[in-house]
C-alpha cells in the first residue's frame, strides 16, 4: 500500500488552504508562548535567576561582549551560544533575560515554518500541518524558550539545515548544497555530536543522484556540502590553535563527557557521574585537566586531556565488557523513554506545577513508537525523506554513547516530530487493510508500553528507568538558594525540606540548610548540617572549607585554620576553599600566608575575579608594598572599571606609594564616594 495515499488525496484538496492554515498555526504558537512565559514566571520563584548552566553561559556572553573574543584555551564547552548571547548582552544590559526570551520565542516560530517547509517536500501538506501544530505546541519546547538554555537554538539550527536540505532535493545545485552545510556547521557548535548526520548525507546524495552520473554528483555535492560545514567551524578550529598550539575541532569535552558516561560509578549509579569529574560545568575541566595531568606526571595539551579520558573510558569498558555493554543497551532504551531527565532546570518538576503544560499533554512517550514507525515507513516507501531519519539515528547513536537529558535530546525534535506524524500517518493508512492494520497495532501498542512504562523494561531484565533523584534535589536546592540569596528564609528552608523528603540521602538539601542558618546567625546549627553534608559527602572540601570558617569563628581558630589546610590541600584549585582560609589568615593579621592564598585562589579560578586580586592589593598594602597593591589593584580595575572599593583602594595605595596625581586621587576619592562608599577621615583632606 502507498504510504498515506488518502492523506495525499486530503492534500491536494488543501493545498490552497495551507498557508492560511499554517498562519493560524503559528499565531497559536505565538498565544502558548505568551501564556508559557506567564505561567512558568507565576509558579518558579527564581524565574528571573538563571540556573548553573544558564548563569554560566551569561558570564561567559557578559566576556565576550567586553572585548574578550576568545579563551586562553582551547574551548572545554559548546561555544555558539555564549556567542548568539554576547551581543543581546552588550546592547540591552540590565534587559537582557526578557529579550533573550523575545528571540528564543522568535526562533520556535522560526523552527516551526522550517520543520514545516521540509517536511511538506520530504513528504507532503497534510504530515507539513501536523509537524506544525505539534511543534507549536510541544510543552518541552515552550518551556526552554524561557530558560537561558542552547535548546531553543539548537533546535532551530536542526530545522532549519533540514528545510535546506529539503530544498537541495528539489534544486540540486552547488549552492543550494553549501546553504544546506551553513546551519549544520553552527549546529555542529552548539552540540559536536549532530557531526555524524553529516557523514550519513553522502549515502542520500548517491539515492538522489541522476543514473551515469552518480559518483561526480555524489562526490562534488558531498565535497561542496562538507566544505560549507567546515567553513562555519573553521574559526573555533582556529582560536584552539592560535591559543593552544593544538588541534582541537570544536571543544575539548569530548574525552571527559565520554568517561564520565562510562565508568563504574556511572554503572552502579545509572547516571553520568564518576569519582573523579564533578558534574558541573564550571568545574568538570579543572577536574579533566587537573586528574590527567597528575596521572601522567607533566603538562597536557588540550587534546591530549581528552585523550587520556577517552582511553580510560575505552579501558574500564574493555576490562568489564559485560557490564559496559549493558550500560550501553540501557542507554540506548533511556533514548527511546519518555521521561525528560533534568539537570540545570527540572522540566518535570516544573510540569507538575504549571497549568499549561499539563494540559498540552504532548510529550515524548508518544512521538518515540510513532517517529519508529514513521522511520520503517520511510525507509520502505519514502526514502527521499531519509535525512530525518539520519538525524534520529546520529541523536540516538550520541546520546546512547553519553546521556539524553531533557534539552540533549530535544534537538532531534525536527526529525521526531515529523517522523511521528508520518507514522500516524501509517497506522491510519493500515486501517483499511485489517491484518497490515493489526500487525501495526501491537507494534504501536508495544512501544507505548515501553515508552510509558518503565516497570515493564525492569521486568524484562532490560534495566530500570527513573527521572534521577539527585537531579531533582538539586533544582530544589537551586530554589532555595534563589530564595535564600533574596533573604525569603521560610520559602527557602521549605524547598531544602522538600529536597530531603524527596531523598534523605543527598547531601544538597543539608548544605543549603547550612547556608540558612548561617544567615540567621545560628552558627551551631551550620556546624550541624555540614557534618551531615561531609557524612554523606567526605569529600565536599568547600563543606570543609565552610565548617573550618565556623569553627574559626567560634573561637576554635587553631582547628578551623587545620580543617582549612586540609580542604586547601584536596582542592588545590577551588578558589572558594583557597579563598576562606587566606580571609582566615587576613583577620589574624597574617598577611604573608592571606597573600599566598588570596594568591592560589586567583590561579584556580577558571576566570579571573576582581574580588580576590583586590584582596591580594589589601594584603600587600597592609605589607607596605604599595606599588605591587596598586599593580593589583589596575589590573582589578581592568576586569570591573568603575567599581567603587577598588577606586577607593587605588586611591589609598596611590597616596601611599607617594603619587603626585593628585587630580587622579581626588577624581577616584569623588567617584567613590558617588558609589555610595563612606570615605574615611584621613583621606577626605585629598578631596579638596
């Protein structure tokens, strides 16, 4: 049976409609993204406080948009979207949460007329009309558009190579090959792993391909399409060599990401974790670079980092075949399940709580068995629209190999949602055919199962599934930091709670609880919940570090300063545990021993914070070394220009030192004091 024929014939009698229907598609996608942004707004109390992975991406677009257009490394994280975020940054300052939402917004819309242009070439109007209206609807999607996360971005890129794609089908001309290879090599720089849907493309390129003629048309196409890839990833190629002298395509990540996936912590756990990477963005590379380098005994390029993590990845797989290819297998099923796995954001969590997300009940559990019957579909009648299923099989083929969190797996959305509704297409085209029919029912039926129920997977010895506890304890942790940060104690304790009874083995919920009663002066009680964190967690050295600042504190100073050796010397490069014992030795006057920890903070620091060199300038001041604390205090300046207690202590080491500039002191005196600072007796005289 041809596959829709009757879906065609409806097609054909639409076709003068589909533009008006497809307006009417995406002013409802433009009214559920409104109504998403208000809903998500109402029930989060942090909406307005970007996550982990967020903030990390804002600081680092908040760089590049003051000049610093590169690292002094190769790249360790996907670099495209701190770089889409750096200029809405520069121009719109304070603003820039709701107008990265206005964009992110504008790209959905975008993704859902690029989702529809392909699929109406690969397929037809009617499958193009339900591609739409899922896509401006996917709850999953709408809820992204809202966060500071490369989801929406990433998604769009992969919409928008397919419609080029598409539209090289119908052309088949060099440029039409290298428009198509543009938005690949940026969606290469948002997530490496599409990079194999780009060498599956040759094998569609032969099937296309005019009969004589195959090999030049495969061979100049796939050369022309390459060659645009490449070209949008050449400059990230080339700042990894200019700053590295090494060769490192897009990032360095890959060698720790794939360890991190595939080790026995990650096996015992069913999780991406492991003994020795903190899964954390703005310390797993530290943690790669530090761990490799003390295993090899020297300095490590980049590249060799990854290296080293690979081959230990490949090594503990070769040495435990069996339950490395168990881990895989269940991995590559996670990819197929329906739940959305959080990390930064609890997508799940969220849903629960918002009205609209409820209602729009679309979700994954039920695009998976469609977008498989929609593969076997295309695969034996509609072969022209291959490339979606090219692009599932690189996701599922990435993700099995790493993990599929909500926004990792949602960039194959373009090629799901298309695919699931060409296999409902099927299931309807099998009704009048009662044994086609019947057979495709229970294959439907099994995979709904499989993709709604996890316990069957878990009966079947096929390994469990469960949205992961810890991830869900650190989102309310996250809360109630949002919360504790804005002084609302009650609301915060209550989602550290929340965490608790959610998993009482998790160490979070009790540093947050920590980090409470410090603000409310309970010192006791701090020193209570770290030692539940560091029962749960040895290792948590800033747990130490905190509980070494209390005991300090407390009167206990010689013990505080030997428990902040100790969490000094585990976490050699955490500016946070360097930085409470050198603010230990400050208040005990020893400047020497503060200098040199102030000192080793800054080295650990993956970028360079104006808070710790000023501290070094204080120090170095207080040791009568005025030029050094004023070098210091310039090259604080530098990072944070105008800021008024570094004014203020430029303009006390420039007196110091014996500054004649006398208009330079009184100009930082005056900005000072303008910032809102007390000047202090002895320096006002310089004001007049």
């Amino acid at each position: 049976m041809d596959l829709g024929g009757r879906i065609e014939r409806v097609g054909e009698r639409i076709r003068g409609r589909y533009r008006l229907l497809l307006v009417l598609i995406l002013l409802l996608g433009v009214a559920l993204r409104v109504l998403a942004h208000f809903d998500l707004k109402a029930i989060d109390p942090a909406f307005d406080s970007p996550g982990l992975d967020s903030q990390s991406f804002l600081n680092w677009g908040a760089r590049i948009a003051s000049g610093e257009w590169g690292l002094d490394r190769p790249f360790f994280l996907n670099p495209l979207y701190p770089y889409f975020l750096a200029p809405i940054l520069e121009v719109f300052g304070d603003s820039h949460l709701i107008v990265i939402r206005l964009v992110q917004g504008a790209l959905g819309l975008l993704t859902i007329l690029a989702m529809a242009a392909a699929t109406r070439r690969f397929v037809g109007p009617v499958t193009a009309l339900g591609a739409a209206l899922v896509t401006a609807a996917y709850p999953l999607l709408l809820y992204y558009e809202q966060r500071v996360m490369i989801v929406s971005l990433a998604v769009f890129l992969n919409a928008l190579t397919l419609w080029l794609i598409a539209r090289f089908m119908d052309r088949r001309t060099i440029g039409s090959a290298a428009l198509a290879g543009f938005p690949l090599g940026l969606s290469v720089l948002a997530r490496p792993n599409v990079a194999l849907f780009a060498w599956l493309l040759p094998f569609w390129f032969l099937m296309l391909a005019p009969p004589g003629r195959k090999l030049r048309f495969v061979a100049v196409n796939t050369a022309i399409f390459f060659g645009a890839v490449l070209v949008m990833i050449f400059p990230v190629t080339l700042h990894n060599y200019l700053v590295g002298d090494d060769f490192v395509p897009v990032t360095s990540s890959m060698g720790a990401n794939v360890y991190q996936s595939n080790n026995p912590e990650a096996w015992r756990s069913d999780w991406m974790a492991s003994a020795e990477l903190r899964l954390n963005p703005t310390l797993i590379e530290n943690d790669a670079e530090q761990g490799a380098e003390a295993a090899l005994g020297r300095e490590l390029k980049s590249s060799e980092i990854s290296d080293y993590w690979l081959s230990r990845a490949t090594e503990v797989m070769r040495e435990n075949p069996g339950r490395a290819a168990n881990f895989l297998l269940r991995k590559g099923l996670y990819f197929f399940e329906g739940a959305e796995i959080p990390s930064s954001y609890s997508y799940p969590l969220d849903r629960d709580q918002s009205v609209l997300l409820r209602v729009l009940f679309i979700d994954f559990w039920w695009i998976s068995p469609l977008m498989l019957l929609g593969s076997v579909a295309v695969l034996r009648e509609r072969r022209k629209a291959l490339p979606l299923v090219f692009l599932l099989f690189a996701y599922a083929v990435g993700l099995t190999i790493f993990y599929p969190l909500a926004h990792y797996r949602a960039p194959v959305l373009p090629a799901a949602i298309p695919l699931a509704v060409i296999g409902a297409g099927y299931v309807m085209a099998a009704i009048g055919n009662r044994k086609s029919f019947i057979l495709r029912l229970l294959l439907l039926a099994l995979f709904v199962l499989f993709t709604r129920t996890p316990t069957i997977l878990r009966a079947a010895r096929a390994a469990g599934f469960k949205v992961r506890e810890p991830d869900v304890v650190v989102y309310r942790y996250n809360r109630g930091l949002f919360l504790l940060q804005h002084r609302r104690f009650r609301e915060a304790e209550a989602e550290f709670r929340k965490g608790l009874e959610f998993n009482p083995d998790s160490w979070f919920p009790y540093h947050g609880l920590a980090g409470l009663a410090a603000e409310r002066g309970e010192r006791a009680n701090e020193a209570r919940y770290l030692e539940m964190v560091l029962e749960r967690k040895p290792d948590s050295w800033h747990a130490l570090a905190l509980l070494a600042r209390n005991r300090f504190d407390r009167g206990e100073v010689e013990e505080g300063l030997r428990m902040g050796h100790l969490a000094a010397e585990n976490a050699p490069r955490d500016h946070n545990v360097q930085g409470e014992l050198a603010r230990m030795y400050l208040e005990l006057d020893r400047f020497e021993e503060a200098l040199e920890y102030f000192e080793r903070a800054e080295a650990g620091a993956r970028f360079p914070l104006p808070g710790l060199i000023a501290e070094q300038a204080r120090c170095l001041r207080r040791l009568g070394r005025y030029r050094e604390a004023l070098s210091r205090v310039e090259r604080a300046l530098d990072i944070h220009p105008g800021t008024p207690a570094l004014l203020l202590e430029r303009a006390r080491n420039a007196i110091l030192a014996g500054s004649t500039d006398h208009m330079a002191i009184r100009r930082d005196l005056e900005a000072a004091g303008a910032g809102g600072l007390r000047i202090p007796p002895e320096l006002r005289s310089w004001m007049r």
